[in-house]
C-alpha cells in the first residue's frame, strides 16, 4: 500500500470539466443538471492516500450522475442536504448527514439526486485492499464477495466515530503547504498515513453492517488453537510444498481427524483448502507484480503447485472472479 499523498483541488462552473475532474479522481460519469433555478458551481478537494482516495465534494445545484460499475467499495459521508442512489436492481437508498451511503464494487451505479446543498465527504477503497484487510483481521479466506449494507449511521458509535476520523483527514489533506519546507500534513509521512489507511479500512469493517461484523467485534471466541495455529504457519511459510493431510498433522503435532475438525470449526475450510487457497493468494500476488511478458501463467501456476491448469483456473476465478489471465494483462 503505496504511502504517497497527492493532492488536487478544483472549482469550475462548466459540467463538462466537473465531469472530467470526477472521471480523473473517482469515476467516470455522465452528469446533468436537474436543477435551474441554483448555479452550478462545483468545489471539489480530493487526496490520494495510497489505496485510498478521499475528497470533499459539493456542486452548487442538483444533480443526477451515472457512473456504471466503480470497481471499489465507496462511502459518502455527507455534510448537508441529501443524496438518493441505488445499484444494480436493487431499491434506491437516501443518505444524509445522518447517514452516509455505502457503496459496491458491482452493480451500475445511479445518482439520482445529488442536491445542490449537500456538501459529501467522499472515500473510495481499493476493492482488494479492503477484501485483504478484512481476511487479515479474521485470519482466514472469506468465500464470496464482501456485501457491505447501504447505509451507515453516523450519529452514534462505531459510524460516528469513523466518519470523524474521515472528516479530520479531508480537512488535513485541504491545507495548502506554508512553504517550501513545509509538510502540508503529517498524512504524507509513511509512518503515520500507512497505519492511518488500515485505520480506516478496519474502522469501516467495525462500523457497517456485514456478514463478518460481528465476528471481528467479539475476536476472542474464535481464538484458533495452537495446533490449527502451528499447521497454518507452516503452510504460509511453504505453500509450494507438497503437504498432505498427514503431513499437517504431522505439523500440528495432532491427529488428522483432529486437526480437519479442528479447520472447519476455526478457519472454515479443511487443511487442504486452505493449503489451496494460500497457493491461490500466491498466484495471484505474482501475477499481479509482473511486468508484461515477464511471466505466464503456466509457469507461477506450477511454481506454486498446481499441476492441472484447467482445475486451477476454475479455481483461480472461483476465488477472485477473474481468470488468472485476465490479472497478469491488468
């Protein structure tokens, strides 16, 4: 997760260039003016923070935006006025400065109404940073997409405290630097942003509501134990090696019987599935770092230990929803 910080700031009364400066820091839109009776005049500040892009966002008049898929998880934590969206087929949903709107990485994606009073505190995820995170802090793969709920109450509690904690950095990142030897913040520091962008990525996954919510709150009853902990090391430290069921037992210092009860209850997958998707996870890094022409797939596929290409593919896009192919071109 790159640390650098960089920042754009904009103000312009032409639709066209709001929709481009949009398409440039966000996504790419068309936008119209539903209301003629305000000015249209956007103001715009957005900071990149490695896999994060944050930015405070008004446009003066109402409007409605069709953005298409974004490709990221999005919330809009707004200052005023109201904002009715939907995604995909699913029902329109009304955020306001009492609740921020939670967007998907899937589904087309509709402003309908976006008032000229509303002032939004806009913060897009890299989708994988924070599918990563997430099976970071439970520890183990998580099956399917991430579903996150459309709203998120910033009234009271954990949504409360995470939509001060993005008010804050917007604010930070709009000041201009004094000088020539002066920061603009502490935020483009490595030390301080890199630990305050999975502030916010954890700080997301405690606050909306979602399939795993409740079980990265109360952590202590899914404490692994040391068997399944030292059968896991084992295979992160050595994925490409041929284990078998005994073998990890043979790690764990436990029974095979044991230890495949042992993985359903506390990781949600038999050893050998989690054996596969670490090789998986693997791949898919290296795919992802190499240059063009660098590398095939064939080749990191064997490397990390799958032999049947057909199977791994199947595989492969199971658990990312692309063909490996389709991450070593992007």
């Amino acid at each position: 997760m790159s640390a650098e910080t960089l920042r754009t700031s904009f103000r312009t009364a032409d639709v066209d260039e709001a929709r481009k400066i949009i398409g440039a820091t966000f996504y790419s839109n068309f936008m119209d003016v539903l209301d003629g009776s305000h000015t249209f005049r956007a103001e715009f500040d957005v900071g990149q923070l490695g896999a994060l892009t944050v930015g405070e966002l008004s446009c003066g008049a109402d409007v409605r935006m069709r953005v298409g898929e974004l490709g990221a998880y999005h919330v809009n934590v707004l200052l005023g006025g109201s904002m009715r969206f939907r995604q995909g087929g699913g029902a329109s949903t009304v955020a306001t400065a009492e609740r921020a709107g939670v967007f998907q990485p899937v589904g087309d994606t509709v402003v309908e109404r976006w008032t000229g009073d509303c002032r939004v505190l806009a913060v897009k995820m890299d989708r994988e940073a924070l599918d990563q995170r997430l099976e970071q802090l439970l520890g183990r793969p998580v099956r399917g997409p991430l579903t996150l709920a459309p709203e998120l109450d910033t009234t009271r509690g954990a949504g409360r405290s995470w939509a001060r904690l993005v008010t804050t950095v917007i604010e930070d990142l709009r000041e201009e630097p004094g000088g020539p030897a002066d920061m603009a913040s502490l935020y483009t520091v490595p030390l301080v942003s890199a630990p305050l962008q999975e502030a916010i990525l954890n700080g997301l996954l405690l606050a909306v509501e979602h399939p795993y919510r409740d079980e990265l709150i109360s952590p202590a009853q899914k404490l692994r134990p040391a068997p399944v902990k030292r059968a896991m090391d084992a295979v992160r430290e050595q994925p490409e090696y041929p284990f078998t069921p005994a073998g990890l037992a043979a790690e764990a210092r436990v029974g095979v019987r044991w230890l495949q009860e042992a993985f359903r209850r506390y990781v949600g997958m038999s050893p050998m599935a989690y054996v596969r998707d670490v090789r998986l996870t693997r791949v898919r890094d290296e795919l992802r770092a190499a240059e063009p022409g660098e590398v095939s797939v064939s080749e990191v596929a064997y490397r990390w230990g799958f032999s049947h290409l057909g199977r791994f593919a199947e595989q492969y896009h199971a658990r990312f929803g692309e063909l490996p192919s389709q991450t070593l071109r992007s």
